[in-house]
C-alpha cells in the first residue's frame, strides 16, 4: 500500500485547517451582518413604536381617553419585543460562540496531528 510522503501529508493538513479558517472567517462576516441587521431591527421598533405614542399623545391630549389604555399596550408590546430582541440576540451570540469553538477545536487537533506526523 502507497503510504503518503511526509509533504503530502503536511499539504492536506494545511488545506484542512484552511478550510476551518475559511469557515471561521464566514462565521464572523455572517455574525456582523446578523448583528447589524439586528440593531437595525430594534432601531425601526423604537421608531415606529415611538410614533405611535406621538399620536396616542395627541389623541388623549384632545380628550380621547380611550388611547391612553392603548398607550400603556403600546409600551407593553415595546418591551416584550425589545426583550425578545435581547433573547435572540444572546441565543444567536451564544451559538455562535459554540460554533467557533468547535472550529477552533477541529484547528488546533489539525495543527496537533500535522505536528505528530512523521518525517519520513
């Protein structure tokens, strides 16, 4: 059986621990945009919830006390929303640390392996 020279051995353990590098690099370009798009999120929440407090103000201000009920909702619903937002926003960090991990693990067994090879 043809048994690989050490070179080509070393070759193949570099590709693979390109490759996981590769991965870990879109692993941190897809978490900045998840990031991003998460804040964005929360941003256009803010925005439109504080909106329709303005018109809840101005309505209760002209003597419409029925939208002062629907102005506490309102900021019952900003804050289950912005809470949830937190939730995703750890379940998504804590994955991502999970993920990166494991690649950091699979790396360094790679860079063990690659060192344990022998010359030949």
């Amino acid at each position: 059986m043809n048994q690989l020279s050490y070179e080509q051995q070393q070759r193949m353990c570099n590709q693979e621990v390109l490759q996981i590098e590769n991965q870990q690099d879109e692993l941190v370009n897809e978490r900045r945009k998840i990031k991003s798009a998460i804040l964005e999120l929360e941003s256009d929440l803010q925005r439109g919830f504080q909106q329709v407090s303005v018109l809840n103000d101005e309505l209760v201000n002209q003597g419409n006390t029925k939208n002062l009920r629907r102005m506490q909702k309102n900021d019952e619903y900003l804050q289950v929303f912005q809470q949830s937002l937190r939730d995703s926003g750890e379940q998504f960090e804590s994955a991502y640390n999970k993920a990166i991990n494991r690649l950091d693990d699979e790396r360094e067994a790679l860079y063990k392996k690659r060192s344990e090879i022998p010359w030949d």
